[in-house]
C-alpha cells in the first residue's frame, strides 16, 4: 500500500474529481442540524473574512481513474448539496452521481430542501450577490486535508 503525503487543496479543486462511494461505506445520514451547523459555519468563516477555512479530512483510496472516499463521505456529500443550491453547475458536481445506498436518498433530498430554503432566506434578506460570493468563498478559500493512498507500489 502507498500513501501520499497529505495535501491541503480548495474545494474548487477537489469537488469535480471523479469520487465516488465505495460499497463499503455507510449511507449518507447527516441530519439537517448537522448539516446547518456546516452551513452556518461556512457562513460565518465568511463574515469573519477568514481566508483559508479547512473543512476536515478526506481520506481518498485511488482506484484507476477515480477515487473512492474511504472518509469524509457525509462531508463531501453535503458541501455538494450546498454547491449545487448555491448556483454550481451539476456537471462539475460529479459527487451527485456517486453510488449511493438506497438509505442515504432521503437524507440527500431532506438537505438539499433545508439548503433551498437557507438560500431562499439569504437572498430575500441579503442579494443574490451575496449568494454567488459564498458559493465562491466555499470553492476558493475552504479547504480540505487530502490523504490519498493506493493499493499499488507506485
């Protein structure tokens, strides 16, 4: 087994990979209260002008051309469900045709509603503006710790 050397990389760079699930893993379970707190603290690192806000580990398992998540599933899955509410392009959100369990359709579809409704909220209070600077404030300046390992000897 090779493991790489961890890399600190922005969303931006990571979110359009070619991740995928592996059968292993758990469904995606998070429930709206976690998923708010992301959301709020994203939100929040952004008020406060922070200029780099790391997110967490994802801990990734090279498999040919793609990667599986072998950690990090619940978190991924979550800031694409935001991307994709904020405005991302599906196409560059390669995460939503991941190889879901059947048990993670309902909390996918529960959170993508709870974003809806926090943008929905965001733009009638704030601007649409203010929308597209968080939607580039998570894909420039939030940043995941990247562990990359193989099976192979390369």
């Amino acid at each position: 087994m090779a493991i790489k050397n961890p890399d600190i990389v922005s969303i931006k760079e990571v979110i359009n990979s070619n991740m995928d699930i592996p059968i292993y893993q758990r469904p995606y379970r998070w429930q709206e209260s976690t998923a708010l707190v992301l959301f709020n603290d994203i939100i929040e690192a952004y008020e406060k002008n922070i200029s780099e806000y790391r997110i967490g580990t994802l801990i990734l398992h090279e498999e040919g051309k793609s990667f599986w998540i072998a950690d990090g599933q619940q978190r991924m899955t979550t800031l694409t469900l935001l991307l994709r509410t904020l405005g991302c392009d599906d196409s560059s959100l390669k995460l939503l045709n991941a190889n879901y369990k059947e048990g993670s359709i309902k909390a996918i579809r529960t959170n993508l509603m709870l974003f809806e409704r926090k943008v929905k909220e965001l733009k009638s209070s704030l601007t649409e503006d203010y929308v597209g600077r968080i939607k580039e404030y998570i894909l420039n300046n939030c940043y995941v710790i990247i562990v990359l390992f193989s099976f192979s000897a390369n």
